[in-house]
C-alpha cells in the first residue's frame, strides 16, 4: 500500500506539473504532497480600446491668419461659397454680398455666420495635406504652425 501512495505521489506531482505548464505554473506552485488539488492564476489581459484618435481640424480663425498654409491646400478661394454648401448665405442684410466667395466667408463671419465660417475651415483642414480631418472638429486639435511671415 506504501507503494501505490508512492506512486500516486509521483503521479499526482507529474500531473500538476503538466497541468501547471497549461496555465502557466512553474513546479514550485504544484501541489506535490499527493492530493489532487491545484490552485491555478489566470493571467489578465488588457486589450487596449481600439477607437480611432480623433482626428486634426485647424479652425477657420487659423485659416483667416495663415494664407500660406491655405495655399498649401490647393481650394480656389475665389470660388462661390453658395455653389458648394447647403444652404446658400445671403450677407446683404449685414454688409457683405450676396453669393459671397470662400475668402470673403473666411474674412467677415459676422456677415455670414458661424456655420459658414466653420464650413470653410472643414473644407480647408479636409484639403491640407498635413492634416487629417475626420468630419469632426476638434478644437486645438491643429498641426499647423502659423505662417512665418504675414
């Protein structure tokens, strides 16, 4: 009978070190004294989030200011505001004109509106190289460096 406790012994040794090699316990957390018990840890993982970061948006004041930077953007300023974004802007009863260009929405905001000065700082951030617009503004969120000389 001494025997087979000997050799259950051996056994049970055997199979908590190959229990213990499946999850990841090394000799000394096997149990060898004969008894079937095992204490195991599972290991953690930490899955990092897999959200992409926001992306860049440079705001239409950073445009207004930096005319080398909207020229690296290759937008003709001098197209009409009206003729890419819905709604139109009519800045007559303000000041400014009616069917206005992209410059001229850039330049004078109050006469046609946040929206309209923000949709031009989309299509400029969308349009710069440098700059990785997802849709979303995101403030201080700009690459650039202003212009070195105005």
């Amino acid at each position: 009978m001494g025997r087979n406790r000997g050799v259950f012994a051996v056994v049970a040794a055997v199979s908590a070190i190959a229990v213990g090699g499946l999850f990841g316990l090394n000799a000394a957390q096997a149990d060898t004294s004969g008894t079937s018990t095992v204490t195991t840890t599972i290991p953690t993982t930490s899955t990092p989030p897999t959200s992409e970061p926001p992306g860049n948006w440079c705001s239409p004041g950073f445009w207004k200011n930096n005319p080398l930077a909207v020229a690296e953007t290759g937008v003709d300023m001098s197209q009409y505001y009206n003729d890419g974004f819905d709604p139109d802007v009519n800045g007559t009863k303000k000041g400014g004109v009616a069917n206005p260009t992209l410059q001229q929405v850039l330049n004078s905001p109050q006469y046609y509106g946040g929206e309209a000065f923000n949709n031009v700082g989309d299509l400029l951030s969308n349009a710069h190289p440098d700059v990785s617009f997802t849709g979303d503004r995101v403030e201080d969120s700009c690459p650039l460096s202003a212009d070195e000389s105005r």
